[in-house]
C-alpha cells in the first residue's frame, strides 16, 4: 500500500461518517510530515450549513492545529475532486497538493468543470494527484445515491397509497 492509499483510506473513513448520518458521503484528511493533523467530512444537511464540506472542515482543523492560515507544507487527501470553494480555500490556504479518491464531473473544479487548483494565473498552484482508490471512493458515492433513489421512490409508493 502506498502512503496515498494510506490516507485516501483515511479519508474513507471520514466519508463513512458522513454515509451514517444520511450525508454525501465525502471525506477528506490533511497530512502534515507524516502525520494526519485534520479531519472533515460532509455534514451540510447535519448543519444545516453550505459550508460544512468536508475539506473545509479539514482545512479549518488544520489552521487551529498549526496554528496558522497557510498550509504550504500539507498534503489533503479528498474522496471527491472539490467543488469551486473548496478548490479556492485550498489555494488561498496555500495546500501544497491534493489528493482526489474520484472526480466529479457535474461539478468538480480540479480538472473535471474546471482547474483551479493548477491555474497559473493565480499566485499558487496545487500539484493534484488523481483517482487514487477510486473505485471505492466511487462506489461509496454510487451506494449512497443507489439507496437514496430507492428511498425516494419507496417513500412515494406509499405516499400515492395513502392517497387512494
């Protein structure tokens, strides 16, 4: 196993935390010499909160725990590409590269609808490592929404029964 695939692993398990309180289940941990020194995962529901993503979450712990807003010598660890503002937090946070589990084409901003992380226009770039463990980063992701479509159309069976 490599040390990606040691934190990817990580970062599932933040993910499975999010599966259990019926969020998206994404997950993300930042790396720092060696060490996991944050954790996140989605609780946007949970929160009631567009914030609560998962690396935003990380990337807050991280500062707290360093002790400083810019995190040049961390790695993070995502189970799903981030969106465009958590793609930017990561830039303005200076992460010195990102790990992505799988991408998000509908609305991933590290390579798949857009790059921010590898934008030479901005003052930092992130080297971005992709499609590490994704097959199950992805297969979580498909479980999760397999299973909320069902709920949806069980939940509407009995709706359209009780109204006959």
């Amino acid at each position: 196993m490599t040390l990606d695939e040691k934190y990817m692993k990580a970062a599932l398990e933040q993910a499975k935390k999010a599966y259990k309180l019926g969020e998206v289940p994404i997950g993300c941990v930042i790396v720092r010499e060696g060490k996991v020194i944050a954790r996140g995962y989605n609780r946007r529901n949970t929160d009631k909160n567009t914030l609560a993503h998962a690396e935003l979450t990380a990337i807050r712990k991280a500062g707290k725990k360093t002790g400083d807003w810019r995190l040049e010598d961390c790695i993070m660890y995502v189970t799903l590409e981030p969106c465009q503002m958590c793609a930017g937090a990561v830039i303005q946070s200076r992460m010195q590269k990102v790990v992505i589990g799988t991408m998000n084409p509908k609305a991933g901003c590290a390579g798949s609808v857009l790059n921010l992380l590898e934008m030479k226009e901005f003052n930092h770039q992130a080297e971005v490592v992709r499609g590490v463990l994704e097959e199950q980063c992805s297969a979580m992701l498909s479980d999760f929404f397999r299973e909320l479509r069902a709920q949806k159309k069980s939940s509407r069976t009995v709706t359209s029964q009780a109204h006959l």
